[in-house]
C-alpha cells in the first residue's frame, strides 16, 4: 500500500478558472506521489498515514521556477553590485574554478535553499560542464535534493587563462559533449521520475549547420526542454527570435530567458509557435536587462517566472512574484500620471502573477496535467503556509492569494511537499539522503542535515576564492572588456559601454553638526544647531550671487559710458579730418578709410543694441507660456534675441546658413517650471540656443560655457532639437536622446556610433 499524507482543516488554493479560490476548512489526501481527494472531511484512511493539522495554514501549489543556476551558490553576495556584463566573468565563467565536488555542493545547497522558499520544480540551466564529471556531479545532487527539476544540460564556454586576454579552453561543442547530452538525455528520467534533462545553449552564434544539427540531436534524444538566454539589445540587436524562427527550431519546448526589449515581430512568432519566455524581475531590474515583459502585451500567456542567480537575489519565487507585479504597476501608473491623469484603479492584481509562479510554470513545461494546481489526480507537489506568523495573520483570513504574495516570506514556509514527499517540516529542511548512482561521482553515500551542507559549503567557497586569485582573474575592468569578445559581443556597442564608477562606501560630506568627539572637547563640530548653520549657509550664498550680479552691472554700466566717449571722439576726429584744412581723405586715403570703418561699426553696434518694430522679423522668441493659447500666456515679459542678417557677422563654424526662427507657441517659460533642477535644465537650453543660433557668437566662449563646439557642425540639425525641447510643456522632457553630435564625418546619423 503507498504511503499517504493527510492535510486537515487547511484553507486549500483549488483552480477556479486561471485563478484560484480557497476552500476553507477542508482536508486533503496524498496517496503515494499524487492528490486523492479534496473533501470537508476526510478519515485517515490507515494508522500509518501521516495526518498533518493544517488549521491556520494556507495550502498552496508547489511554486515552478523555469530559470535558474542552481550551481553557483558559492558565489552568493559577489553579485550584489553588478551589471550582466560584469556578472558576465566573475559569474557566468567562474565554473572554471570549482572541481566537480564543489559543483556537487554547490548544486545540492541551490536545489535545498529553493525547497526552503517553496519551490517544488526548477529549470536548471546548467551551464557548468568543464568536464564531464562536472556535468554529473551537478546531476547527481538535484537527484539528491528531492526536488523535481529539468537539469538543461549546457554546453558551456571555458577559460583556458585570463590574462592579458580571456584565452578559451576549447571547443565548447566537443565530441564527449555532445556523446554525453545524448546519453543522459536517453536514460532520462532520474530520481524516481523527477528529475528530465533538457539543453542549456547559448551558441546561436555558431554556424545555422551546427545549430540545427544539435537542436535535431537534442531533441531525439528526448530533452524535455531547450532554453537559451535572450537579452535583446545588450550584446547585440539582433532578433534571436528571428533567427531561430529562419532556421525552423521555434517549438513548444522552446524558453527564451528573459526577452526583454522584444518587438510585436518576436512576441508574434513565439505565439504562433507556442514557445515560452522566463522572466527573472531579480536580477532583469539590477543587471540592467530591462523592465520584465511577462506583463506586456501578449506576453503574459507565453510567460512564466525565474530567478536566474541566487548568487545575486533571493530564491523566494515569492519575492520575483512581488518585483515582477510591483515594477509593472509603475511603470503603468507613470505612464497615467504623465499623461496628466490620477490612476483611479490597478488593472493587475495578485491573481495575475501568483499564476505565473503556478499554472503558467506548468504550461512551460507541458506538465499543467500534473503540476501547476491543486486538483485530484494531479502530483502532489504542495507548500504549506503559517497563515498565524506575525507576517501573514489576518491577510490569510482576507485574502490567502494576497497574504502569500505580499505579506509572506520564507519563514512563514511551514511544510514542502514534493512527488508526495515531505521536503520540509516544521520550517526545517529533512535530511538529504546522498546516494550517488553514476560511476565518476565519488562522493560517498551519506545522510546530511543542513548544517552539513553548510559546513561543507564554507570551505568550498574559500577554494573557489583562491583559485580565483591564484588564476589572476582579479581586475573586473580587463575581465570585463575580454569576456565581451569571447561572448561574440557587438563591438560596435563596445564604445558606448561605460564603466559606471563605484561609490565608495565611505560616507562623505560635512560631519554631523551634533557630533561629539574627545578631540573637540565635549563640543559640536561646525555648529550646536544644524538649521542655523544651514541658514548661515545659505545667506552667504545669497548674498554672494548678489554681489556678482552688482559687480556685472557695475562693469556693464562701466563699458557702455565708456563705449559712448570713444564713439563721440571717434565720431570728432573724423569729422575734423574731413574739413578743407586738413584734407586727409587726399593725402592719406588708407587713415581715412579706417577710421570711416570705425566710426561706421561703432554706429552700427548702437543701432543694433535695442530691438524695434523695423527688425522684429530676425527676432526669435526663447520663451513664452506653456500655454497653448496666447491669451493665457501668464508671462510678465517676452525676451527676445537679435539674429543678425548681415553675411560679414556670421562666424565660419555656421557655414553663413540662415535659420528658420523658433515658432512662439506653446513654450515654457522656465518660471513656470515646478522643480528648480527643471527651472535651471530649461535657463540653460534658452542661453545655449541664444549663442547657437546667433552667427555672431564668439566659439571659444561656447567652448567655455558649453564645451559642444565640436558637435556643432550643421545647426540646420542641431536646431529643430532644440526647438522640440523649447517647445514643450512643463511635463514634458528635456532632453532629446537621439541629439546629433557629429564627428569628423558629419551627417552620418544622429547619435553616430554611439559617441
């Protein structure tokens, strides 16, 4: 007779639709690995069935998991700072650096810490084949674990050495590799059925021969999944989509890693060949993939939900449910509130991403017959929920589905139940019982509590540490740079990567002004009070920009008298050699000449210094009201700039090109701007735009102020930017992502190559 589990008077999540609905005091009965009953009551159908009290407790389908590393757990707080392409050498190629017992380990406490969070089935893309028993040990521990997992066996890219350059360790596509994928694919399943073996690749690069060729033998051999990794206009623009739909390999066991950035194209052939997207929301938000798409349009009924690296974030599915829904409510209601509208109400609800930690997990992997939902027949794959922990109490009683999603956490993970065995108990891990069932694993047979496994886990770490360090691969930077190429990068997205600096975790700044130390006597700092220095501070400055404006009005003041004694002397002393008695404009011509030029530019200078109603044509108008009507502009004056029309002012780097005057509705006024970052961005657009459309604009002084001489090769371009950004509203952004700058061949495209 197979065993049997008795969970009673539980609060149980059954299917109601694609959603699910509790069923308050009810029982449910495990018979062997699968459901056998649902019901208000049920007797234990024998003395040695295992009756479990479930008053309180939420009974929720195991949680499905379909992308993850579950290998890398040494590696955990390495990552917490990084980008993907930083994460790309000190993460992704580090297997290098473990033996195959440390593989074994590290696999084993990956599978151990996501039974803890309440995952009963993974994707594992196991990209840690430096040798064949690397492979095996990895294998081995998840059959160990008592999770129910795909193992995608990866063939994966390795170092050779790392300095000067990333030197790789061969072709990651050798004969044993493919001999072994083929025969552990065949002998498949493992671990009493729970464990299938699917493909990890990520060699689209390759030859279409060679990649068709092994995606034929793969799926021969029986792999129940292939997953590649799918980060679209990071490393490159290219549409892995498109290529695997050119080279016929989309199909129903297709799961594309992340697919962020995808295009209505790419979400249309993945629907049309039934293939499925993991999102990771953990580690897409930080590495800098992009905002998780299994909410986007059409994507939700192709999405499920992953982690992706434990050694970067959590391996609580609930906590990727929880960023997943929340980074998706923003992004929407930004998009409300910038269109000038309050959210009345969300359009996702708990339900929506709960089902994409269940049902939809299920689907991915064909296996919503059997996994995914609490129904009878179904496998009895189950987590148990404390709905009385401080976190969950009173949520559990309004809302089971809310209570997990938002208010739980590991802790409140009482029971895990996989393939009808009990994983976790009492919010403690079971032992594991170690048997090693293939030949080149030499770990012996044993049972382990956690505490094993984490003492075991401590010095492997130290070693993979040391290897580390003794292979050189010390400096993120050159690490960086070289694994680009080895990952067949885009070098022409090279030159726009950017190393971000790292903040020092040195507090800087001035002290606290109440701080107290020895060295002071017992006394503040800088002040007793801190408000009354910052209002010291705060007046010096004032009366400072004051003083500069005084200063410049002074001088102002100071030039224009003297500017009006040299017109009038200038005017004099012409008017004195003109006269009969001296003649000069006979005897010195060339004098004459030059001072007639002087008199006439000092003359033309004044002229041009006020605007009038001769001239307001060539006037453009910097500023008006954000207004669209005229009648509300709510400005107190309108400034204008002189353009002067005259060829001999216009300066060479303009080409003498005349410019089309700025339109004067619908401006901002930079008063009108609410923030003072805005008021200051928009003071310094209009100044920027004055000396830019102004012919007589001396370059070394926009050189100074500005430093853009160099990208001010065509201001017919460089104009209708600035226009669009003068021209917008207080809400609207002021900054133009595609700004031409133009090098050395200008005209080649806004942006250029990234510059």
């Amino acid at each position: 007779m197979p065993s049997t589990i008795l969970l009673q008077n539980a609060t149980i999540l059954v299917p109601s639709g694609d959603d699910v609905v509790p069923l308050r005091k009810h029982s449910l009965l495990i018979e062997g690995n699968k459901i056998a009953q649902i019901s208000s009551h049920i007797a234990p159908p024998s003395a040695e069935t295992q009756v479990i009290d479930c008053t309180g407790k939420i009974v929720s389908p195991g949680f499905i998991d379909t992308h993850h590393h579950l290998w890398q757990t040494q590696l955990k707080g390495r990552h917490a700072d990084h980008t993907l392409i930083e994460y790309m050498p000190t993460g992704n190629l580090q297997q290098i650096n473990y033996s195959p017992e440390d593989i074994f380990w590290g696999q084993l406490a990956g599978c151990l810490e996501a039974l803890d969070a309440g995952t009963t089935t993974v994707v594992d893309h196991a990209h840690m084949n430096v040798t064949a028993a690397h492979s095996v040990h990895g294998l081995q521990a998840t059959i160990s674990s008592g999770i129910r997992s795909i193992f995608c066996y990866t063939p994966t890219h390795t170092v050779k050495s790392w300095k000067p350059e990333i030197v790789p360790g061969g072709n990651f596509l050798d004969d044993w590799v493919l001999k072994q994928l083929s025969d552990l694919a065949t002998a498949a399943p493992y671990g009493d059925g729970r464990v299938e073996i699917g493909l990890g690749f990520d060699g689209l690069m390759l030859p279409k021969d060679v990649v068709v060729s092994l995606y034929d033998r793969a799926r021969k051999a029986g792999t129940k999944v292939i997953t590649t990794h799918y980060v679209r206009g990071h490393f490159s623009d290219d549409s892995l989509v498109d290529l695997l739909d050119s080279y016929g390999l989309l199909g129903p066991d297709i799961i594309l890693s992340h697919a962020t950035h995808l295009t209505s194209s790419d979400v249309e052939k993945l629907s049309k060949a039934k293939s499925w997207i993991s999102s990771t929301p953990g580690s897409e938000l930080q590495m800098a993939h992009g905002y998780p798409v299994c909410f986007q349009d059409g994507c939700s009924k192709i999405s499920s939900l992953g982690i992706d690296c434990h050694s970067s974030t959590s391996s609580d599915i609930v906590t990727a449910m929880r960023l997943g829904l929340q980074a998706e409510r923003a992004r929407r209601n930004e998009e409300v509130i910038a269109s000038g509208k309050t959210p009345r109400s969300l359009d996702l609800s708990v339900q929506d991403v709960f089902r994409l930690a269940t049902i939809q997990g299920a689907r991915t992997l064909h296996m919503e017959d059997k996994l995914g939902s609490i129904k009878v027949g179904k496998l009895a794959d189950l987590v148990i929920f404390d709905g009385t922990s401080p976190g969950m109490i009173c949520a559990s009683e309004q809302d089971p589905v809310a209570a997990i999603v938002f208010h739980s956490s590991i802790r409140d993970v009482e029971t895990v139940i996989v393939d009808g065995q009990v994983r976790k108990k009492h919010g403690r891990l079971t032992p594991v019982e170690i048997g090693p069932s293939f030949p080149e694993v030499h770990i012996p047979k044993q049972t382990v509590e956690w505490g094993q496994v984490a003492q075991k886990l401590v010095a492997s770490r130290q070693s993979i540490e040391d290897a580390r360090v003794k292979s050189g691969a010390t400096d993120l930077d050159s690490l960086v740079s070289a694994s680009l190429k080895l990952f067949h990068a885009d070098l022409a997205r090279k030159t726009s990567w950017k190393m971000t600096p790292r903040r020092s975790s040195k507090r800087v700044g001035r002290p606290r002004l109440d701080t107290i130390t020895p060295a002071t006597n017992n006394t503040a700092i800088l002040s007793p009070n801190r408000r009354t220095q910052v209002r010291r501070a705060q007046r010096t400055y004032r009366l400072k920009k004051e003083a500069v404006f005084r200063n410049a009005i002074d001088r102002a003041e100071q030039l224009e008298a003297r500017f009006r004694i040299v017109r009038e002397e200038v005017a004099g002393l012409l008017s004195d050699v003109a006269t009969e008695k001296h003649q000069l404009h006979l005897s010195h011509p060339t004098i004459h000449t030059r001072l007639k030029r002087l008199h006439d530019i000092l003359i033309a200078d004044c002229d041009s210094s006020t605007p009038n109603e001769a001239n307001t044509d060539n006037l453009i108008r910097l500023s008006s009201s954000s207004s669209s009507s005229p009648a509300s502009d709510p400005s107190p004056s309108i400034q204008y700039h002189q353009v002067s029309t005259s060829p001999n002012n216009n300066h060479s780097i303009f080409h003498n090109q005349s410019l089309t005057p700025l339109p004067t509705k619908q401006h901002s006024y930079a008063f009108c701007e609410s923030r003072f970052a805005r008021q200051l961005h928009r003071y310094t657009l209009e100044y920027a735009y004055r000396l830019f459309t102004d012919p007589r604009s001396n370059p070394s002084i926009i050189y100074r102020v500005f430093r853009l001489v160099p990208c001010i090769q065509d201001p017919q371009k460089t104009q209708p930017r600035f226009k669009q950004l003068l021209m917008g509203g207080c809400t609207d952004p002021l900054e133009v992502p595609g700004l031409p700058f133009y090098g050395e061949n200008a005209g080649e495209g806004v942006g250029g190559d990234g510059h």
